[in-house]
C-alpha cells in the first residue's frame, strides 16, 4: 500500500512538474476544468486591414522585411497627418476638415498580424483574394447609408455608436475587429460563462456556454452568444442580431461563429466566419490573433462633456432654417 502511495505522489509530482514546465515555457495555460485557459487582458491592435490592398493583390503574406517597409511607412503616414485638417487617415475616420484626431489619439498598432511566422496583409483569410465576398445591391445601401450617418431629426436617428451605445467599426464584434484605437479585452472565463469586456464604450458580451439560442423574437445589438468547447478552441456561436448593427450592411439574419484557439501564454488566434445570405453571396472568414498586453481596461467615458449631439442636431435646423424650411 505504501509503495502505490508513493508511485501516485511520484506520477503527481510528475504531472505537476510538467504542467508548470509548459507555462513558464510558453505552454498553453489550462483553467481548473482543464479547457485552455483564455483570462486575461489582450489587444487586436494591427495596422492589417479588413481587405487586402489593390497594391497587394494576389500576396497573402509578407517577409518580415517587406513588413518591416511598410510599417515603417504607415508610421510616416500617421506623423504626416499629424496636427493636420485634412488626408487619406482623417478621410476614413470622419474627421477631414475638422482636425478631429491627431496622433495622440491613435493607437491602432505599428505591425501587420503575424499569424503561423508569417505577417498577413488582410484579416480575410476567405474568399485567398482577401476581400468581403459580393454584396447584394441592398447590403450595398444599407452599408452606404451607414457612412452617411443616418437622419438629423431625432437622436435615435444618429448611429449607434455616435451616441456611445456601441464601438465604432466592430470593435465589440461579433466579429470583433480592430479599429482605430481602444482595440483592449478583458476575458473572464467559468464553466458556465465566458464574459468579453470591451474597453471601447465598455462593451460587455456574455457567452453562454452549452446553452441554447435565445427565442429568434429576443433581438440584441450584440447578437445571443452561446458557447462550447471543440477540443482545445472555444467556439462561439451568434445570432439573434437586431436590424440596427447591421455589420458591413449585413441584415438580422447575420450568424457569426468565432473560434479562441490559445496558441502559446501570449496568443490567442481568433477566427471568425461570418455569414448572411441576404447580404453576402458566400461566407467568408477573417483571422488574426489577439496579443497579451499588459493593461489596465480603461474608462471609456464617451458621453461625459459630449455635446457634439446638440450641435449636430442644432447645425440641422440652422441648415433648415437658412434654406427657409
């Protein structure tokens, strides 16, 4: 009896050594249930783009050379537009003619995503062309009217995000893609829940694992999240979207299915496959992976002092008033 004691406290010492060998090597760290564990704080943030650039076509990946040229120009870029009212950045951001953001706001990353050694010139991985799949003439509207910014009668007609309800460009997902600046997460991870904090607009999602799909009359801006394990990679299932999020002019019926795979202690590849056949003529999947960083979330405090609402909506009726309406 003592001899098998003393075997069983060997092949546990054993199993301890081992386990603890694998994390301060850069193992895979695994939660009390054994599943990898995904807590902790991350960032997104990458100066890959969504789809892949006209002068990169065909050239999924890059040498880290090639990288290392272009990420050397995207930060001369930022300088340049520096304290500036006007170019290609502000353009994309909203803010040509006004000087809105400067370099101090900005914190979207200085590399392209590295993913299997390598660095990725699009976040799609499918369609190999590295762009959104075509659109349907009524997705092209929808995503058209979405860069104009709604109506200016009433504040609920304003975008979501506009009125701090919900990030900018997706950042809370799904699918959660990387944007301009505050690209930080916070993941808390039980058997039961697996809780995404967002620090823009402090976005919180909540996947519910092994559960099922709300009724498909709950509709929720973020979509009804349920969760399960496929080995060692949470899979994260999402419908039940409202008509207002409308992702990339996607409509209600829009179903993501995400994948947290933790590659090492300071990786988690994150794979998303989105689908709508009212908006998109295929699916189509983006990859990158998300980075351990240090933190903290911070306050996103987006409405405190914000007065751009009132004067949006007091430009209107002036605009109105001066054309005698």
């Amino acid at each position: 009896m003592c001899y098998r004691f003393l075997v069983s406290l060997g092949a546990l010492s054993v199993l301890l050594a081992a386990s603890v060998l694998a994390q301060s090597s850069g193992g895979v760290p695994r939660a009390p249930d054994g599943h990898p564990d995904l807590e902790g704080i991350w960032t997104n943030a990458t100066i890959t783009p969504l789809e892949r650039p006209g002068a990169l076509a065909g050239k999924a990946t890059l040498t880290d050379a090639e990288a290392k040229v272009l990420e050397a120009k995207s930060a001369d870029e930022l300088a340049e537009a520096d304290g500036k009212s006007e170019g290609p950045l502000l353009t994309a951001t909203g803010s040509a003619g006004t000087g809105g953001y400067n370099a101090l706001f900005i914190d979207r990353g200085s590399e392209f995503a590295r993913v299997d050694g390598v660095k990725r010139t699009s976040l799609i991985v499918d369609p190999p062309d590295g762009k959104v799949p075509r659109m349907s003439a009524e997705a092209g509207r929808r995503l058209a009217a979405s860069y104009v910014g709604g109506g200016f009668d009433s504040v609920k007609e304003r975008p979501l995000s506009e009125r701090c309800l919900i990030g900018f460009g997706s950042t809370s997902g799904p699918p959660m893609l990387p944007v301009l600046y505050n690209n930080n997460y916070q993941i808390v991870q039980t058997p039961d829940n697996v809780l995404i904090l967002v620090e823009m607009v402090h976005d919180a999602r909540i996947v519910r694992m092994n559960a099922k799909h709300a009724s498909p009359n709950v509709r929720l801006w973020l979509g009804d999240s349920v969760g399960h394990w496929d080995g060692d990679t949470l899979v994260a299932d999402t419908t039940n979207f409202t008509d207002k999020t409308r992702f990339r002019g996607s409509t209600e019926n829009l179903h993501v299915v995400e994948r947290f795979t933790r590659t090492d202690a300071g990786t988690i590849l994150y794979r998303a496959t989105i689908e709508d056949p009212a908006a998109f003529s295929r699916p189509w999947t983006i990859e990158y992976p998300f980075l351990a960083t240090k933190g903290p979330i911070y306050e996103y405090a987006c409405h405190e002092g914000n007065y751009s609402l009132t004067d949006i909506l007091g430009g209107a009726r002036k605009k109105e008033s001066e054309a005698g309406r």
